[in-house]
C-alpha cells in the first residue's frame, strides 16, 4: 500500500541535507519541524509558522522531549508574511494545510486567501534544487478549494523552472493528497561530463559499424 507519508519525507530526503535551511510553514503540533531540525541537524536552521500560540506551545514541548537540535526559530505569525521573518533561500519547505490537529481554536483552518501569497513566497526565496511540499485535507471545503487551487496554480509554472507534480490515490477522492515544486538546479539537469561520454559512446559505435560494413564490403568482393 501507498504510504503518502512516507512518500513525503522521501521526497524531501532527495533534496535536504545536514546544515541546511528549512521551513514549516504550518506547525501545528511540530511533527514536520522535528523532522526537518533532526534532518538538518546541529548546523542547520529550521523556521516554523503557526497562528496559534497554542501550535507554538505544543510544538516547543515536543521538540524538547524528542530532544531535537537548538536549530529552530519559532514564529506565531500567518505564513504569507514569511518574507519578514525569513532572509535566506531554503532548500525545503513544507505546508500541511487543514486545521491544527486536537487544537482547542477548532475554527483556524489555512485559507485559500494567505495560503496562496505564502506558496508564491515560499517558491520565490527556494534554493536551486529546493523542494516545496504542499499537503492538501479535501475532506473539508476550504480543503477542497485550497487544492483545486493550487492545481490551476501550479499548471501556470514553467516547468524549466519549477517542477510541479500532484500525488493522489485515485480510489479515495477524500482522502489527503500532496503537491511538490521542485526548483530546477544551477548546473544543468544532466550531470557533467555526461554529455561527452555519450559522444565517446556513439563515436565507438559509428566505428564498430564502419568497422563491420567494410568487412562486409570485403566478404562480397571476395565472394564474386
Ligand atoms: C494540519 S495543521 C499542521 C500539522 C503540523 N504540520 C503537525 O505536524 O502537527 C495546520 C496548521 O496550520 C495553521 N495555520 C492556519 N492558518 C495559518 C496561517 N495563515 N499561517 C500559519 N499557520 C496557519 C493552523 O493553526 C494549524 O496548526
């Protein structure tokens, strides 16, 4: 069975390192800052959003009883004004949209209206080869919508720039689902010195079959 959680930190394992920057745009009860402090370890930083205080209360408990690294900055401030509070590029971020999981304010839901600004910012200051996960709740209506928007959103993206791509099971249309943006790395996607040893590989191809119809050419003319 499809496992989106764990599907989730592979991918962000493919992109984030030791001493590297990271954000969690929607704390809530801090499971994702404590996987992203304790991937980025001692020399890297991790800055994580809530609107609740209560989000931040929880999430410095369960960070300190995990006993993750003295690597975050815990910010109760909206998302969209991440750009106040974040002055270097990040090579991961992550938002889990939806309401704050047992929290007592059981009105506060991410809303189409800031979560839109806060991913548009979020891939302006992501690193070359930076991963953005985005985890949709369609299950509630503001979930629903928040999805469909993204979706018409990320069709919008050039894709030399951004990868954007949408994992879903197909037989439970209820059932959370996740976007990741990729940004397209510096160097190109192909790795160096590729190029010249596809050339080598064809030149000795172009060599064997010359090789080969001169044999041939040989065996006829002995033949008549
Ligand atoms: C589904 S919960 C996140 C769960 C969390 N990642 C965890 O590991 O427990 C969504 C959180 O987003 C928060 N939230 C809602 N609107 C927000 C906004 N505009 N900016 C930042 N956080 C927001 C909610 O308060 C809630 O705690």
């Amino acid at each position: 069975m499809v496992d989106l959680l764990a599907l989730q930190k592979h991918f962000i394992l493919a992109h984030l390192a030791e001493g590297d920057v990271a954000a969690d745009f929607t704390m809530g009860n801090g499971n994702d800052t404590l996987f992203l402090s304790q991937t980025v370890g001692e020399r890297g930083r991790v800055y994580a959003f809530d609107l609740q205080e209560s989000a931040l209360i929880s999430t410095r408990r369960h960070l300190e009883e995990q006993g993750a690294p003295q690597n975050y900055t815990l910010i109760c401030a909206s998302h969209h004004r991440l750009k106040e509070f974040i002055h270097e590029p990040i090579k991961a971020g992550m938002f889990n949209l939806g309401y704050l999981p047992g929290g007592d304010e059981k009105g506060i839901t991410t809303k189409r209206a800031t979560t839109l600004p806060a991913v548009e910012a979020a891939l302006d200051i992501l690193a070359p080869d930076g991963i953005l996960l985005v985890a949709v709740y369609p299950g509630h209506d503001e979930g629903r919508l928040e999805g469909d928007m993204l979706a018409e959103y990320a069709a919008t993206l050039s894709r030399y720039r951004i990868c954007a791509s949408r994992f879903q099971l197909l037989n439970s249309p209820s059932a959370p689902y996740f976007f990741i943006f990729e940004k397209a790395p510096d160097k190109p996607l192909r790795r160096p010195g590729r190029a010249a040893k596809n050339a080598a590989r064809a030149a000795r191809l172009a060599a064997q079959i010359n090789e080969a119809s001169r044999a041939l050419a040989e065996e006829e003319g002995a033949e008549q």
